[in-house]
C-alpha cells in the first residue's frame, strides 16, 4: 500500500534541511519504496499563507497522511504576534490534534563525534540511548492548575502557583507499550523512570508498567528514581538502552541525554500515536542565525527519515540504509560546520545531503 508522507518544511533552515531529507526519499522511492510526498504549510510559513501557524490544510493534510516530516519552526519575525498565532503555536496543536502521545528521543554518539561532547569520549564514545516521553499528559496538562490568592495561617493573603501531576492507568499502559515494543527492537533492556518513593502518581506508573511487563518476559526492566537517573545519565550513560518516563521527567532528561552528545545538529526525534502513525522531526529549532546560508546540518532530518522508516513504515532495511549512509559519510570525514574536527572536509546543507545519497547508492 502507498504510504503517504505529509512534508512540513516550516521556517529559518526547515527548508534547507528537509530538501536534503527528501533526497533521501527520492532516492528510497526509485529503488521501490513505494510512497507518495505532499508539501504543506506550517508555523511562521502557515501564518504567511493562511493568517494560521496550524492552516485547516495542513491539518487535513498530516490527519490522512501516515506520517509526517517536519523541520523546524521560529523566527524572530514573529516574535511580536499574538500567542496563539506564533509559529510553536502550530507545533503544539499539530501534536495534540494527532494524539502523539509517545515522544521517542535517541541520544546517539558517533564514534567519530565522541570529541564533541563535553564528557569524556570513554564515557560517550558508541553511546546509544532511547529515551520513551510521555507527551501528552502529566504536570503539563493535569487540572485544577492556576495561580490565585489564598489566606495564610496568620490572616493574611498570598499568591500560590500550582498544578496537578496526574497519569491515569490507560495513559501509562499505552507508553508503556510503545517503551517494551521498541526494546525488544534493541537490546531488550528498558529502565523505567520515576519518583515512585515520593508521589503517589508515581506509584501508580511503577504498578501499570509491571502489569505490561508481564506481557515482555523477554525485556530486562529496571526502575530508577528520576534524581539517580539524571546521576547515572551523566555518570556511565552507557548502561542505558531504552527509558521510560513521564512528560516532564522525560523533558528535563532527554535534553540532558541528547547533550551528552554535544552536536545538536545529529539528533532525530519521533513522536507516535496509538497505530504508530507519527511525526518525525530534528530536535533543534529553526536556527535563524544561519537560515538561507546552506550550511545548517541536514543529518538530524536525514535521521528523523530513518526513525519514520523503521517506526512508521516497518522497514527495518531501509532505515539502517540511511542511518549506515550517515556513518559511511562520516567516517569520510565530511562534516557540516557545526560538527568540524581538524582536518576534517567541511561541507554545505546541500552537498552535505549529496554525500549521503552518494553514500546510498554507493
Ligand atoms: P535552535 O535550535 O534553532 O538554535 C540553537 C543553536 O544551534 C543556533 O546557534 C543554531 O545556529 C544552531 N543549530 C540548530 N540547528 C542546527 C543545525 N541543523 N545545523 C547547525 N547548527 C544548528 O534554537 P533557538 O536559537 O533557541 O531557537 C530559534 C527558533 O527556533 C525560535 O523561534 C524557537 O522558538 C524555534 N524552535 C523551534 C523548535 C522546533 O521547531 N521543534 C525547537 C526549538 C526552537
């Protein structure tokens, strides 16, 4: 069956990066991967053409394709509009209306980039961690929430800020899934992480992701208290595969892990629904500073392509087709300028995307 893959370029280097990626499509579609691509309009760019960061087309478009390639949206241009027109805006709601409720963020370091991160290259050097965030739930979205004025012991007033960290069962057995599913894709060990010593929603995460488990006796799991996890992240990240946790445990960690490997450039990222649908993405942003000058890196997209493959489509072939085209290219020693090491051949957005092709059909 044909696939069909919405492609939201979006804003600064969106379109320089995903032209790249697309390349990369091109290149699967000729050898038989049978898809079809259609280009929409998202953040500042959906606020240019329709007055909407999220246009009704765009929405249309990414809710009957089955999946979508996004390359990042901002700018400072728009800065000035009203919240709910700003480019992020569009972000938010494109996640939300698709019920991405799985955010799946590698931390990856190619041997060959091990100088760029500020750990020591023993400590990171080969370093492969997935980390499974809940996205759509938790802290962030629980009810009652606000800041209101309430009387003190002593009679008198202050303000008090507060929110509700809440996870009903359904919600943590549906990530839970998605975590053991894809460790059993890799080196069948998932830690899931929580503050279970402490909150009672916690609790509740522990108790749902040992009844799941139940179904993966293959899977090796573990539990860690998220201020250990965040010790041994930076301590030996190397005795991670897969982790689980909750939407802002999993914020504050997987921005931690995706800096052990210190090129924001490299690193992919996917957010699934329920039928592993999903939206693939870099982790960076919009990189106005560099926007239109064709020397952004492109790999974080040419990546996210491979995660939409093997997650989305199923096809482990081609997915490691594109990621062993990055590692070959590296291993060459062409980089983009953000990842340049002495004496490496330092390349453009466009030529950078060239090589990996070359690479695929090399
Ligand atoms: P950023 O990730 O865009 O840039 C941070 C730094 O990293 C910049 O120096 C930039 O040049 C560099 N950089 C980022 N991607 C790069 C790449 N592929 N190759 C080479 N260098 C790269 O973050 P920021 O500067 O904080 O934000 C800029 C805009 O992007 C803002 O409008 C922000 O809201 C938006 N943003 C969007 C997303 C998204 O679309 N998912 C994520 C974060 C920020």
């Amino acid at each position: 069956m044909t696939k069909k893959i919405a492609v939201l370029p979006g804003d600064g280097i969106g379109p320089e990066i995903v032209a790249q990626a697309v390349k990369v499509l091109d290149v699967l579609k000729a050898d038989g991967l049978d898809i079809v691509m259609e280009e929409g309009a998202i953040g500042g760019a959906g606020y240019d053409a329709a007055g909407d960061p999220l246009p009704e087309a765009t929405l249309k478009l990414a809710r009957e394709s089955d999946a979508v390639l996004l390359g990042a949206v901002g700018g400072p241009q728009y800065d000035k509009l009203d919240r709910p027109l700003r480019p992020e805006r569009g972000l938010l709601r494109i996640r939300k209306e698709l019920n991405l409720f799985a955010n799946l963020r590698p931390a990856l370091l190619y041997p060959e980039l091990a100088e760029a991160s500020s750990l020591k290259p023993e400590v990171v050097s080969g370093l492969d961690i997935m980390i499974v965030r809940e996205l759509t739930g938790d802290v962030y979205f629980g009810q009652p929430r606000g800041i209101e004025v309430r009387a003190t012991a002593d009679g008198k007033t202050e303000r008090v800020g507060f929110n509700t960290m809440i996870y009903a069962e359904s919600e943590v057995r549906r990530v839970a899934r998605v975590a053991f599913d894809i460790a059993m894709k890799r080196g069948k060990k998932l830690c899931s992480v929580e503050k279970a010593n402490v909150l009672e929603c916690s609790e509740l995460w522990r108790e749902v992701v040992l009844e799941v488990a139940k179904d993966y006796p293959e899977v090796e799991l573990s539990h860690m208290y998220v201020d250990n996890a965040a010790m041994q992240l930076v301590k030996w990240p190397k005795q991670f595969d897969v982790i689980v946790t909750g939407n802002i445990f999993g914020d504050i960690l997987s921005d931690q892990a995706s800096m052990l490997s210190g090129s924001i450039g490299m690193l992919p990222s996917a957010s699934l629904d329920e039928h592993n649908k999903g939206m693939y993405e870099p982790i960076h942003g919009s990189a106005p500073d560099i926007a239109g000058q064709d020397k952004a890196n492109p790999l974080a997209t040419i990546l996210s392509v491979a995660m939409m493959l093997r997650y989305s489509f199923g096809d482990e072939a081609n997915a490691q087709r594109v990621e062993n085209a990055v590692k070959a290219v590296l291993a060459q020693g062409i980089r983009t300028v953000d990842i340049a090491t002495a004496g490496c051949q330092i390349v453009s957005c466009s030529a950078m995307g060239d090589a990996v092709v070359a690479a695929m059909c090399g």
